[in-house]
C-alpha cells in the first residue's frame, strides 16, 4: 500500500488558493495587490472605499487614521476589510511601542526598557502589544525593530532590542513569539540600520562595510527572527557599497541575500518609498520609477506615505502595471510578487482559521 502524502500546511493551502487568485487576476489587479497604499483621515467609509477602489494589496495606519478610542479604530478597519466574504487587505501599523507609538492606549515597553531585560520580558510585551492589534483589527505589524543597536546606529538605536547582534537576536525572536498569535510579524529595516550612521528619512546612510562582516554583526537578529516565524521583512534605505550601489530597498542583490541565504520565504515589503524622495538624488525623484524597481529587484510591496495624496498608489500600481505590460518588469516577478501578498491576505481573512491549523495569527 503506497503511504499517505503528508497533510498540507496551512501556508501551502494559502499559497495554492493565491495562486488560482492571481491566475484570474489581471495585470493591472496583480500591480495594485503589491501596492501598500495610505490616505490621511478617520472616516471609516473613504478610507474602505479608498482601499475597494484602488484594489490595493494593503493600507498602513499612520497617526492621523487612529482616533480616540479603540471601538473608534475598529470601526476604521472593519471598513478597510470591506463587505464580509471579501479578501480584506493587509492593515498595518507602525507599533513598536515607546517612540514610535501609534495607538495612545499602548503604554508598554519597547525598544531601551527591553534592551535592559531579558527577552521574556520582549516576548511578553509584545504579546500584549499584539493583542491590542488584534482587538482593534489591525493584522501586519511593522514593530519589531531588528537593527542592531550600535554606537553609530544614530535615530535608530532607542527603538532597537539589543546593542549587539547576540542581544538583539534573542529579543527579536521572543518579540515574534509574543505577537505571532495575534498579527503579523514584520522584522525591519534589512540589512540593518547598526551598520551605518545617518536618518533614512532625509537621505541614505552609507556604509562600505562588508558582507562578512555584516553576516556576523547585523544578520543575526533578522535570522532569528524569520526562524521565530515572521511573516515579514522590511527593506531598509540603506546603502551598502560592498554589495550595491543602489539601497537595499531597491536592491536585487540584498532580496537575493534575503532569499538565499537567510531563507526567507514570507512577503518582502519596502519602507517608506516617499523617504527617498528626500534624499536629494535625483535617480530616486520618481516615485513610480522606485516602486517598478523595488518590485523588480524582489519586493513583494511598494509602500509609500511620506508626499504621497489620494491619487498615489495608484499611479504606483499603474506604472508597475505599464512596466510588466512593457517588459521592463518580468512579468513572472510581478505574479510571484501578487501570489506572496495574497496568500498572507488568505490567512489574514480567517478563511484558513480552525481546528485543523490550530490558533493562527490575523
């Protein structure tokens, strides 16, 4: 008698169900489904009808879409959601907790308290911190800083879990394990901002450190962290000349590394592409030419908020469209890029939810 073929795991019934998703899906529906989008206010009918229009893959709550109170907030993201039996959108928040808080009710600790603790006290915190989340809807979290906090590390080093990558590794995996029950983990900003000095948001901090010596210092906590199970890494505006000329947000040599050799299988999203724009160099003064390159080079989403309107992810996701039509994106990397995106959604809708997977997050 032949042997049973193993059981299916939750992801692999999310990624085949995607598959068939995008496989209808056209060219211009799989460029919005890789499109992080974001408009400015609290009205929960134009923010879910925002999202339905554009068919975008995702929207980033920022602090001008959190009201007061939580019962305020899920109103907002039950409309992201859309009408029930709908594919809702990724939703996500920047909630490290401490400086970078965006819900007023998240009073726990995070980045320089944690630095001083042991990691359950990381894995505790953000089990709280994910349950917040959860309760007001939210199901990606970009709050799980994995830079190493160095010397030279500048704006980033009071948000980061640890001032070495040993430290920084066993709190970034208890983080992930605290908060996986409730949302979506994202690890940020790979490579890692401990590698060099300089703020992102007004320009691309440098570094000719090498590949080496990167693996041993900064790649520890990102590696930790996708064997805790997060199902997202950020890509970081950081500029390592030993590697690549361009910043690793737009950089198919770092998605390669990502890939290859840490072993990540999740969704790759980019930070904020709008922080180019201020840069000052004038390759990264289009936005619709960052998006088409960071999907090209191994992007799964193209995020922008910072100079973006209501008619931004849009002209993203048109130009990613126009650039696969055109042959200067392959298409098979747009579809890879659609079919990550959506899986992560099937999950995120509950649909997959049950005894047969156990308690998962989103």
């Amino acid at each position: 008698m032949a042997a049973e073929a193993p059981a299916a795991s939750r992801q692999e019934v999310a990624s085949a169900i995607a598959g068939a998703i995008v496989d209808d899906m056209t060219t211009a529906e799989r460029a919005s489904a890789v499109v992080m989008g974001h408009v400015g206010g609290t009205d929960p009918d134009a923010l879910g009808a925002y999202v339905r229009e554009g068919r975008l893959g995702g929207f980033i709550l920022m602090g001008s879409n959190v009201p007061k109170t939580p019962d305020e907030l899920r109103r907002i993201t039950d409309a992201l959601d859309g009408p029930t039996g709908t594919l809702p959108p990724l939703v996500a928040v920047d909630e490290e907790g401490g400086v970078v808080t965006r819900l007023p009710w998240d009073d726990g600790p995070a980045g320089t308290q944690l630095q001083r603790q042991d990691p359950d006290a990381s894995r505790a915190a953000f089990d709280a911190r994910g349950g917040l989340l959860e309760d007001a809807g939210i199901s990606v979290n970009f709050g799980i800083v994995a830079d190493v906090g160095t010397r030279t590390s500048g704006f980033i080093r009071p948000r980061t879990l640890g001032g070495d990558a040993p430290a920084a590794a066993e709190r970034v995996a208890a983080a992930v394990a605290g908060e996986r029950p409730h949302v979506f983990s994202t690890l940020k900003h790979f490579p890692g901002h401990g590698a060099a000095a300089g703020d992102s948001h007004s320009a691309i901090p440098e570094t000719a450190m090498s590949v080496e010596e990167w693996r041993a210092d900064h790649a520890p906590p990102f590696e930790s962290g996708i064997e805790a199970g997060a199902e997202l890494v950020m890509t970081g505006h950081l500029r390592f000349t030993a590697v690549d000329d361009a910043p690793a947000s737009l950089s198919p040599e770092w998605y390669a590394i990502l890939r290859d050799d840490l072993r990540f299988e999740g969704v790759a999203i980019t930070d904020d592409l709008g922080m180019l724009l201020s840069s000052g160099e004038d390759r990264y003064a289009d936005p619709v030419r960052n998006a088409v390159d960071a999907i090209a080079a191994g992007a799964d989403m193209a995020l922008m908020v910072a100079g973006s309107d209501a008619g931004t992810a849009g002209e993203l996701a048109d130009g990613i469209a126009a650039a696969a039509e055109a042959g200067d994106l392959p298409p098979q990397r747009l579809e890879e890029a659609a079919t990550r995106v959506v899986a992560l959604r099937v999950l995120a809708s509950g649909l997959l939810d049950g005894d047969a997977f156990g308690a998962q997050p989103g």
